[in-house]
C-alpha cells in the first residue's frame, strides 16, 4: 500500500501550454454578471481567491436543492476562511431575477460578501459553464423542467485554474472538497 503526501499538490484542469519556458494553464474567461444585491461580480471579485463555482437554477426540484444543501456545509465549513468565497451561477436567468436570487440568499442565510448568486445573459452563462469549468449547463425542452445541468461544484485556485471536480449531489465527495479548499490554501501559502 502506497502513502500518498498528505500536501501533494492539487492536479490543474484543462489544456496546458508551454511558451518558451513557461507552462501556461486553462484559466477561466473574463466574466460579468451580477449578483443578489445588484453588485457586479467579474474575475476582480475573486483575485486572490480561492472559490467554488456551480450552476442552478431556484425553480429546479431534481438536484438543486441537494446541491444547495451540501454547498451550506461546504459555506459552513469556510467560515472562517476569508480567502475562500462561493459563486452560484443560475441557469434560468429570466426568472432568476437579482430580487429572487436576494430572497433565495436570504432563505438559505447567506452573506452576499461569501457566498454571489449571479444572473446575467444567459448564452454568456451557458458559454463560461462548458468553455470555461466545463460543466453541463443548458436549455433542453426535453429535460421536465426545461434545463439541463451537471452538480458539479468545482474548485477554483488563486490563479483563477480549475483545481478540482466534486459531484455537488453526493456527501462523500464534498467531504473530498472540503478537505481539498483547505490543501490548496496552503498550498497557495507556499
């Protein structure tokens, strides 16, 4: 049985490429949208940041509301981390209006400075999901409720990389997360 470093660095997601000497990794895209209280949220918002990402919508009654369930504990559990924040994009942004997604934070008993509901166009949200955290995130007129989504919560380093895959609908795996924000945090300390 192999013992695996307890600090092994974290696997970097997506295409590499190296210029010259330099190993250049998949970034996430530049982005805006905006969030339950009207603030706009772009890449700035999470400089220097370690977050996890995920897609949803509110009236979603498959996988949203465990997905929402385990990101609380995930919230819960980096409390006192300042440097780690959450950013839930809707998928339905017609409905999911900055007022709704204000009454869903509030619901859930969120602070908007840890935890950015965000709207937006909505082929801008569907793009940044599969180009850039590749995750399923789209319309399907098929799908019962109209969409169609992965529970994936990724986790997203300082460099703005993606550093991890979690399904968001199983506990196991966000224990994994958990575990895996607080690795990558010192590792960005070294």
């Amino acid at each position: 049985m192999a013992c695996v470093p307890k600090d092994e660095k974290l696997p970097i997601f997506g295409q590499r490429e190296v210029e010259g000497t330099d190993t250049v990794y998949h970034t996430i895209a530049p982005f805006r949208f905006v969030d339950q209280d009207s603030s706009d949220i772009t890449n700035e918002t999470f400089r220097d940041k370690i977050y996890v990402a995920d897609f949803f919508f509110t009236t979603c009654r498959t996988i949203c509301p465990i997905m929402k369930t385990q990101m609380l504990r995930v919230y819960e559990a980096t409390r006192e981390m300042p440097d780690v924040l959450i950013l839930s994009h809707t998928i339905d942004p017609e409905y999911d209006t900055v007022a709704l997604l204000h009454d869903f934070a509030q619901r859930l008993g969120v602070e908007s400075k840890r935890w950015h509901f965000v709207t937006g166009v909505k082929d801008s949200i569907y793009k940044i999901a599969q180009t850039s955290y590749f995750a399923t995130a789209m319309e399907d007129k098929t799908e019962p409720e109209g969409f169609i989504h992965s529970g994936a919560f990724l986790l997203i380093d300082k460099k703005q990389r993606i550093r991890g895959k979690y399904d968001g609908t199983k506990e196991e795996d966000v224990n994994r997360l958990i575990v895996d924000i607080k690795r990558l945090r010192r590792e960005s300390e070294n």
